[in-house]
C-alpha cells in the first residue's frame, strides 16, 4: 500500500502536465506543425534507452548519478540556441538536475559565431582549423575544431555568462588537447587547483578546483625543452555534483564527411563518456544539386560505426532535418530522401529517430514558419523563437517517451526502489 501511495503522489507531482496534456510546457501552436507526429520512434531494440532512462530515474527519484548528453551538428548546433535550449529543458523539469555547462570552444578563434550564454578572450597569436577546411592538413578530434599557440605569452580565458537562465558554476576542468612531449603545460591561474588526471589515450588532463568558479583564466608554462606549442580541441566544463551535463558540438558547414576526417573522434568522444548521442547531421550534406542518398548513407553508417565501436551500448538518437530551401531559390527535396536513408540507419542499428522534418510540416512548410518569423531569411536556419519552439518539441517527445517507459515498470521493480519525494518546479524562463 506504501509503494501504491506514492506512487500515485509521484505520478501527480511529476507528471502531471504530462498526463492532462500532450505539451506540458506551453508551447505556441501553429496549423502547419503536426504535433501528433512528435515522437521518438524506436526501431526493432530500445533497451539502450531503457537504461537511459533508468538513469534518469536515479536522478530524479534518488538525486543520484551523472548523465552525459553529447550532441553533434553543423550551424543549427554551433549557434547555441538548440542545444541550450533543450538543455534547459532537461536540467529544470525537475529539482537537483542542473549539472554542469560542459563543451565550449573559443570559435572566435576559428572567425566564426560563440554561443550566447559564454565569451571567450584571448592574447598572442593562434592558428586554427575546422572540419570543413578541406585543404588544410590538421589532426582533429571530437569537436571538429583545434587551435594551436606556440608562444608561452598566449592567454585564454572563458567567461560563462551572468545574464544565463541557469547559473552554471564548475569545479572539474577537462581539457582536451594534444597529449605528448612537445605540449605546453595549460595552467589555470584564477582559481587553486590540482591536476588530478592526464589522459594520453583519449587525450584530456582533468583539473579539480578547490571552489566552484563560473569562469577561468588560463595560460601556458613551458617545463621541458622539447615543448613548443600547445593544441586545443575543446575544454569541458563539468561538476563532481549530480545532474546533467549537455556538450553541444557544432561546426558551421559541417557535413558527415567532415566529422570523419576527426582521427581522434573516437577516443576523445571515449573522454566526455556520453551517456546518450543526439546526431543532427544532413541539411549541410542535403544542400546540393547532385545529392547523393547511397553516398550519405554510407557515410553516415561509417559514422556511426566508429562511434559504436567504441560506445557500443549508449543510446543514439538521429534526428531528421528541417525542410530548408536550396539556393535560396526553390525548396530542397533533398531532405525527404535523407530522412528516409535515417530511418535505414536506424533500423540496421537499432538506434532511434526524430522526424523534425514531418513535424514541422513537411515539403515546403518552411515558407510558412518564415511568415511565422520562426525562420531566417535563408529558409535554412532558424530564428530564435524557431529553435525554441524546435527545442520544445524535441523536449516534449523526449517526455513522451520517458513516460512511457515510467508507465511500463511494473510496480514489483519500483516497490523495490526508496525514493526522494521532491517537488518540480515547472516554471521557465525564455532565455537560455
């Protein structure tokens, strides 16, 4: 009878919007978008998820546990507001998930555009790369980006912002970078800390803070001859705290073909130990006159071997692009083709997929959600109110489907599980 009770208290209380509704987040609501297709389809096996979401549960029900959410694209992803957005989501739908920042990137670095919610400075002179430079000779690793200094007088400081919906702070400094002889030693030099980890198989040396900082000063110390630069992939910013961390990876332009130019994607990817994938690729490999499907789908099932290889367990979820124009010109049919070449993929490795381009209206719904002002005049981009409500959808299928993994646990499991009752706070605010 005990288990019974709360049982139902913990069904009211946590998901009540859920039950009374399918958005529980008010979201606008617009003729074109198909709301009924919002959902995360699994193809032949979902036990990968299962465990996901078991993971959840422990987060929750017991505020214990760490999850991990990597997501990889190209500009919808490098632009901030997607990713952010649904992070949001996912560390406010309920208490003590906040977690941590995770991935960032001096992308000013590299000319092109940071995401809102932190700023980068910098001192001396760098050289960069990206994953869509084709003609450039560098080795790359998980964030399709490097940058490189060879002088011990270069800075490099990151600041997460003040005005941020949530307060992030930190106190676990992974660094991904070239890990040999020849590398200056990064030195964090606004907070006392110590190296508590150096990684040379995947790549990182991690610093623990002796207080929890919301940004960091770093510089560079030579302590042996052979040291002559230093190379940067990314910098995770993590907590020893539970909660969820949400590393969004994006390159402007990218395509599959040049995520698989990363030699070091796999272990580097081993290194931020994602607990769940999201992949949006395939509007930058869809934008084309000459598209090819077999081309794309065997280059994206390349990718996804490598990663299984080295992640064989971890839920992968792909998500269809947005309809989009071609050329700015007439609309792109491509993008049906390779939302069908997904759902191939999906099916061969059992991952799952979110079809945003049949919830957003299919052929040609662009033009409508450009005279709602949810799209940039390029029709292939978004506005920020487009990502938003793109990333409320994806949020809402993602509840849909946690819920019905809750509704499929039989009471005998959960009875014997103690639980934390803890109240949800269900309001947000607009700004990530």
């Amino acid at each position: 009878m005990k288990s019974k009770s709360f049982l139902v208290i913990l069904f009211i209380l946590t998901f009540i919007f859920a039950k009374a509704q399918d958005y529980p987040y008010d979201i606008p609501l617009y003729d074109f978008v198909h709301y009924d297709k919002n959902k995360i389809q699994f193809y032949k096996d979902s036990s990968e998820f299962m465990d996901l979401y078991q993971k959840f549960d422990e987060l929750i029900f017991r505020g214990e546990g760490q999850i991990n959410i990597v997501h990889f694209g190209g500009s919808h992803v490098q632009a901030g507001a997607l990713p952010s957005r649904f992070a949001q989501r996912l560390q406010t739908m309920h208490p003590g998930l906040e977690g941590s920042r995770g991935f960032v990137f001096p992308y000013n670095l590299t000319r092109t555009n940071v995401p809102r919610n932190y700023y980068i400075k910098h001192t001396g002179t760098w050289t960069s790369c990206r994953n869509v430079e084709y003609k450039k000779k560098c080795t790359l690793g998980v964030s399709g980006l490097s940058t490189t200094t060879t002088s011990t007088a270069s800075t490099l400081n990151i600041y997460l912002k003040e005005n941020a919906y949530l307060p992030y702070t930190f106190n676990l400094v992974k660094v991904l970078h070239d890990v040999h002889e020849s590398s200056f030693q990064l030195v964090i030099q606004n907070v006392e800390n110590e190296i508590v980890e150096v990684n040379k198989e995947q790549g990182y040396t991690l610093y623990k803070l002796k207080k929890d900082v919301d940004f960091l000063e770093m510089g560079f110390v030579k302590t042996d001859t052979l040291q002559n630069q230093f190379t940067l992939y990314g910098i995770s910013l993590e907590t020893d705290r539970a909660g969820i961390t949400y590393h969004g990876i994006g390159v402007n332009g990218s395509t599959i073909p040049a995520f698989l130019r990363c030699d070091l994607l796999e272990n580097q990817l081993k290194a931020l130990k994602p607990d769940w994938i999201i992949m949006t690729l395939g509007t930058n490999d869809a934008y084309s006159r000459k598209f090819n499907p077999e081309y794309y789908y065997s280059n994206y099932d390349s990718l996804i071997t490598r990663i299984k290889s080295v992640l064989p367990n971890v839920p992968i979820l792909l998500t269809v692009p947005n309809d989009s124009y071609l050329y700015k010109k007439k609309v792109n049919p491509n993008t049906a083709l390779v939302g069908e070449q997904i759902k191939r993929l999906a099916t061969k490795h059992y991952l799952a997929t979110w079809d945003f381009y049949s919830i957003m209206g299919g052929l040609n719904s662009v033009t409508l959600w450009h005279k709602e002002g949810l799209t940039a005049n390029d029709k292939i981009h978004f506005s920020r109110s487009g990502y938003f409500l793109q990333a409320d959808l994806l949020f809402n299928a993602f509840l849909k489907s946690y819920d019905n993994y809750t509704e499929s646990f039989k009471e005998s499991e959960l009875s014997q599980i103690e639980y934390v009752i803890k109240f949800p706070d269900l309001t947000i605010q607009n700004e990530p």
